[in-house]
C-alpha cells in the first residue's frame, strides 16, 4: 500500500518542480510500451516472478501518473487564478479518497 501511494508523491512532485522533467511524447510512448509489458504479465499469470510484476506495475503507474501530473502541471491556469486551481484539485483528491 506504501509503494503505489510513494510512487504518486513522488511523480506529483516532480512534475509540479520543473516544467523540464515532463515530455507528452516520451511519456506516451514509454506507456504504450510499459502497457504492453503490463498486459503481457497479467496474461502469464504466476510464470512471472513476483518482483518483476512489481517492477513492471510500479513503473506503468509513475508514467501514467507522470502523465497525468503532467498535464495537469501544463494545462495550470494564470497566477492569479492558481489558488483556485489548487483548491479545486485537493477538493477533488478529497472526494476520490471518501468513495
């Protein structure tokens, strides 16, 4: 339960630090590729070793939430508007964890 929650912080950081840290083509393509890895174990089912699986998992979920941390860093409104912005997304990340 700690690793996929260390895994979102930790893209939600890097995204928000830097605008230089997210590429939408790069991190595209890294997930068509890691869905492809991920879909493939899922079907091998327990011939796969478990820290594979892991490392597999672990690394489709920091590039779809790169991706999603990304574009949410991009697509930020003007400084005048941010505070708002925020609110609306710890409002929204409140209302996921209560259902």
């Amino acid at each position: 339960m700690i690793l996929p929650l260390t895994i979102y912080l930790l893209t939600f950081i890097i995204a928000f630090s830097s605008e230089k840290w997210y590429s939408r083509q790069i991190y595209l393509g890294l997930f068509f590729v890691g869905s492809i890895a991920f879909v493939r174990i899922l079907y091998a089912g327990p011939a796969i070793s478990l820290p594979i699986e892991l490392t597999v998992y672990s690394l489709v979920l920091f590039i779809a939430c790169m991706i999603c941390h990304g574009e949410l860093y991009r697509l930020r409104p003007d400084p005048s508007r941010l505070t708002y912005f925020y609110l609306m997304v710890s409002i929204g990340g409140a209302l996921a964890e209560s259902s």
